[in-house]
C-alpha cells in the first residue's frame, strides 16, 4: 500500500506556468526595470569635480594625484619636466605636450618678447583663478617664460564635432550633454563676471573660432577655460571699463558696442573708440552655444525654448542684456523641462 501510494503521489502532474504567462510577466519586469532607469538614459550624468578644487593656493592635484602638490618651481620645471611635441601655438605661446612623472602635461613657452606681458598677464590670471571653471596649473618658470598646466588629450572647443562624430563617443551625441557643455561655457563667463580677481572680460573671442580655441574639453566631458591672455578688469564703481585690442573691429559676432560707431567716412582711432563692459560676453553666448548644441535629434527643440533668452543677450542696448546667471539658470530650466517630459512621455508607453 505504501508502494503505491509512493508511486501515485509521484505521479501526480505538476501545475506548469502556461507560456503566454510567463512571457507577460517577462514583460512586465522589463517594463518595471525601464520605468526605474528612464532618469540614468534621459539624464546627463553630472561632471566630476576636479581634485585641484580641493587644494590651497600654490597647490595642485590631477588624474589619480591623491595628494596636493605644491606649484612646480623653475628647477624642477628644468629637470623633472620632458618635452614631447609641439601641439599648438597662438601670437603669445607655443604650447608643446610633455610629460612629468610619466604623466602627459602641457608646457607653454612664451613665442616672442614682445608679448612678454600678454603672456604675464596671462600666469596671473591662472595663478589667481584656479578652480573648477579654469585649466590647472601645475607650475611656472618667469625666469624661462614657461607655464606648466595638466594636458587635456580632446583639445580645444574648436574640434567638438570631429571628437564627437567618432564611434566610441556616439554616446554623448545627445542633445542632452550638449547642452551640459553649453552650461559649462555659461558657467565660466558667469565665474569671470564674479570672480576672487573682480569682473573679467574674455577679450579674445572677436570670432567662434577664435573664442572656441579658449577652452578645453575635458575627458569627462566638461569644459575649462584654458587661455586668460587677454582678461581686462571691469570696475563699474570707479567706472572703469575695457577695450578689447587696439584696432577696429568687424562683423556680427562681436557686441555692436564693439564696432567703430562713427561711419565709414571717419577713420579708426582707437583713441575716439568708446570703451565698455563685460555685457560683450553676453552678446556672444548665443552663437556659443548654437555651435556647442550642433544639429542632433533634439537640439532645435532646445534652441526653441532658449529662444526668449538668447534674443535678450543680442539686446542693443547692454544694460538690458541678461547676467550670465540668468542665462545659466534658464539653461537649467529647460535641461529640467525637456527631461521631465520625454521621461513623462516613454512612462506613458510602458
């Protein structure tokens, strides 16, 4: 009896999940994993600070650096520091990518004498305004007219497109982290406006290319402001204002304060030419950030919400331009409602 009781209870047929259930709940859990990872695929990850952040002043940190380093000196720039090639050079610097302690830097050195105070001008400005927005310092030699600062392998702005058409950057490519890239750049104007050295002017940006060429993309894909060659103080107390550069300029990029105002009939005279202020920068951020923003799916939707804002920097009258604060923070405002909904939206076809 036991027997066959043994054996009829194996025998009973084991309730099997029917295939059509079992896909369903497949389905079910997929949706359920896509609901909960929609902000990681519709959401920029943030930039990582840089470790140079958390240094004192005279100090540095970079990469894998876990301790602050003090300003490279003359000497140890002459023994410690191994030029590689030359990568770039403009009307103040060569710039030639080295390597110290088997790291790739990039050491600058001054191109000719006569620009010896650009070039000065320029250490002054790194030395003063380290910090996230700014490229880092690693050293200086004034004796030899060398600056020594961490080396950034994705270049300047000025080849965004062709860094970005490259497959294993496709990623990237969104309109999402393009306009991360177009905060960062706000991000820095707004800091030179209010920084530790007062409200400071990027003079060297009369063309895209040209002010592209300024900044430096980073392999985390942030940005960081690279040249400070030509950074004019604004002082509206003391009403002190700026000129960008001696002779005349032309075109559109420019701010209309920036262009001889007395005809074509009077000859230039940088003399007669009227000064003005930092709202020169406000002027040009919306061409900026039509080039950083590129033409991929989504990029139009963003110019259109940025439309009201970038009107209001190409404003005549500078006075009545936006800060860069305002500009960031509606940048932000759009990043958030542009997320928000195509989240809302993919929630709704799951």
């Amino acid at each position: 009896m036991d027997g066959k009781a043994q054996d009829s209870s194996r025998g009973l047929p084991r309730r099997a999940v029917p295939p059509a259930m079992g896909l369903l709940l497949s389905m079910a859990l997929m949706n359920a994993l896509l609901y909960l990872c929609l902000d990681w695929f519709f959401i920029a990850p943030p930039h990582s600070t840089p470790g140079s952040t958390h240094c004192p002043h005279g100090h540095f940190r970079m990469g894998q650096m876990k301790n602050c380093s003090p300003w490279l000196s003359c000497e140890e720039l002459r023994t410690e520091v191994r030029q590689l090639k030359r990568v770039g050079e403009g009307a103040v610097k060569r710039v030639f990518l080295s390597e110290w302690k088997e790291r790739k830097v990039a050491l600058s050195r001054l191109s000719r004498l006569e620009m010896k105070e650009d070039f000065l001008h320029g250490l002054e400005m790194l030395k003063g305004l380290q910090s996230k927005h700014v490229v880092t310092l690693l050293g200086f030699c004034e004796d030899d007219n060398t600056i020594l600062t961490e080396y950034h392998p994705l270049g300047s702005l000025s080849s965004l497109e062709a860094t970005l058409n490259l497959s294993k950057y496709q990623n990237v490519n969104t309109w999402q982290h393009r306009l991360q890239l177009a905060m960062d750049y706000v991000s820095i104007i707004n800091y030179l406006h209010h920084s530790p050295l007062g409200t400071r002017v990027m003079c060297d940006s009369n063309d895209l290319p040209k002010t592209l060429s300024q900044y430096l993309l980073t392999s985390n894909f942030s940005l960081v402001v690279n040249d400070l060659d030509a950074l004019p103080l604004v002082n509206h107390s003391s009403g002190t204002l700026v000129k960008c550069g001696h002779r005349e300029l032309h075109g559109d990029f420019v701010a209309p304060e920036q262009l001889w105002p007395y005809g074509e009939d009077t000859p230039f005279d940088d003399d007669l030419m009227p000064s003005y202020d930092e709202k020169i920068d406000i002027w040009k951020i919306p061409d900026v950030s039509s080039f950083l923003l590129g033409h991929v799916e989504g990029s139009d939707m963003v110019r259109f919400h940025l439309f009201d804002i970038h009107k209001a920097c190409k404003s005549q009258t500078p006075a009545e331009r936006p800060t860069a604060q305002d500009i960031l923070d509606t940048y932000k405002k759009v990043l958030n409602l542009l997320r928000d909904t195509m989240v809302s939206q993919t929630r709704e076809m799951l």
